[in-house]
C-alpha cells in the first residue's frame, strides 16, 4: 500500500499486481507479507490483510491456504 496512493488507495489498485505475480508464480510460489510497520504510513495490518483476501478471492481454498501460510511453512521448514 505504500506504493499506491496513501489516502486513497483500494484493493482494486493492487490486484494487477497480484495477479501478475500469480500468473508469473503460482499461488503455491507466493507468501503472503504485509510490509508492517512501514504498511501503517498508508493503512493498517488489518486493512492490508483485507486487501490480500480481496485480491485474492479468486483462488480455491487449498490455494489460498498457501499463500496466507502453508508455503511459509514449507520454505521455513517450520
């Protein structure tokens, strides 16, 4: 979001991007990261994990398990 338009921005304005990054990656390649607290000059966590589900929303289930957490798991070896 500190990219975009601090006052103004929506998910909508991030979605080309994500779904550049999907089409490039994959939803099993991508993990999800808010940038906090740099995030909180142009929105809060709560606000930026909104926008991911929004952008999102496409995917099936098993796919946004993974990018909301199973891939961290995976690469973290956690």
């Amino acid at each position: 979001m500190t990219e975009a338009d601090w006052a103004t921005w929506r998910p909508e304005d991030v979605k080309p991007f994500v779904d550049h990054a999907l089409d490039v990656f994959g939803p099993y390649r991508l993990l999800f990261g808010s940038d906090w607290p740099v995030c909180l000059v142009a929105a809060t966590y709560g606000e930026v994990l909104d926008a991911a589900r929004v952008t999102l929303a496409g995917l099936n289930s098993d796919e946004r398990a993974a990018v909301f957490g199973t891939n961290a798991v995976e690469v973290y070896r956690l």
